[in-house]
C-alpha cells in the first residue's frame, strides 16, 4: 500500500487540520463540517495526479485546444455518518462520479475496550473494474475499514481503490495494509501515533460524526 501523508509537506491544509482538532474551535460543527469538507477537497486534488487521463479536444469561440482530462470510472464510497462531509468534498472535485454508502459502526459486546463492528446498510453501484474512492475521516483501529472493504467485495472486484481519511493511527495505517491490496493508496491528511485503550486516537480530534451532526444515544 502506498501511503500518502499530505501534512508532511507544508500547505494551508495545516490551518484546516488544526480548527478540526482545536476544541473550542471543533464547537462551531457547522465550521468542522466544513473544513472536513475543504480537506477532503485538497485530499481529491492530490489523488487526481494518479487517475488515467486521455487527451480531448474542446472548442472555444475563438479556437480549439486538446487538453488531457480525468477518464476514469469513480465511485465514491462513504462510511455513514461521519463520512459524508468528506463525501461531499471528494464529490466537488469528482462531480460526475457514482456514489456509495455504506454503515458501519462499533457494536461493544462485552466492554468499552473490546467490539466487532457491524455493517447494517450499502447502497452502491456496479464496482467491477472501477477505480473506488472509500471516504472515512478516522482510521483508528482499522477495523472498520476492513469489515467495509470485505462488505464491498461482495460486489465486485474495484481495479483500483484509493482510501481517503483524515486523521488516521500508526496501527491502523498497518492493520488494513495487512487485507487491501498491494497498489492501494491512502490519502490521507495526518497520522498520530498513539491509541488509547478503547481504540481512539490520541490525540485525534474526538467523534467526527458526533462533532459533524451532533451526539448520539
């Protein structure tokens, strides 16, 4: 898996990454949705480099230009809740892609600390020889990840995927090599080093559905 950890590199996604992490900032959730959604933007951006292209011949009213543009078969797919507003700006820059949506979430069967994770929902297109986009801002444990990658596969075989987050985990950035393919390529925008003992990443940000649209029961 090639991994591609875009705060290395110095740029205004910084400033995006420190108000979803600032507390008192991350109150404002419609701001939070929103930075998630400009870094989802930049993330897309990057990603565009590695697509196929093809060269197009397009008509002015005053000329003609060949110019090379995205040919590619996209689906994105997003982990409901708290992918949509990385959906959404994933979906600004890829506007004519299909969409999919998938739930999952933590299901603690014995305490805090130990869960599986259950899928409930998955609404998708044809995946089979398309290059698959899966949008999810928080890669901790990488559990989800794979549950939703084994999900997919149920649906056809993807030529390509490209898994776009956030904030992710040293654990789980090596957990999901482990079961994805070796061409896939994360985006994605930071990576912490630690977890804590429920499987939450320290530092992190917090929830980011719960941070997006409010808590939960």
């Amino acid at each position: 898996m090639v991994v591609h950890h875009l705060s290395k590199v110095n740029s205004v996604l910084n400033t995006f990454i420190k108000e979803i992490r600032d507390k008192k900032i991350q109150k404002d959730s419609m701001r939070f949705r929103r930075n998630i959604e400009r870094i989802g933007e930049i993330l897309s951006y990057e990603l565009s480099k590695e697509l196929s292209y093809s060269e197009e011949k397009i008509f002015t009213v005053l000329g003609e230009k060949n110019l090379n543009v995205i040919h590619n078969d996209l689906v994105i797919c997003s982990i409901l809740r708290a992918g949509l507003p990385l959906h959404q700006g994933i979906l600004n820059y890829f506007d004519t892609a299909e969409n999919a949506f998938i739930s999952a979430y933590r299901n603690h069967t014995i305490n805090e600390t130990n869960f599986d994770v259950k899928i409930e929902y998955f609404a998708t297109p044809a995946l089979e020889e398309k290059t698959l986009i899966i949008a999810d801002p928080m890669l901790a444990t990488g559990k989800s990840m794979v549950t939703v990658y084994e999900a997919i596969k149920k649906y056809g075989v993807p030529k390509k995927i490209h898994i776009v987050s956030v904030i992710g985990s040293e654990f789980g950035v090596k957990h999901i090599r482990k079961y994805f393919p070796k061409n896939t390529e994360l985006w994605i925008a930071d990576i912490d080093s630690t977890l804590n003992e429920k499987g939450y990443i320290v530092p992190g940000l917090g929830d980011a559905g719960d941070l997006s649209y409010g808590s939960k029961l």
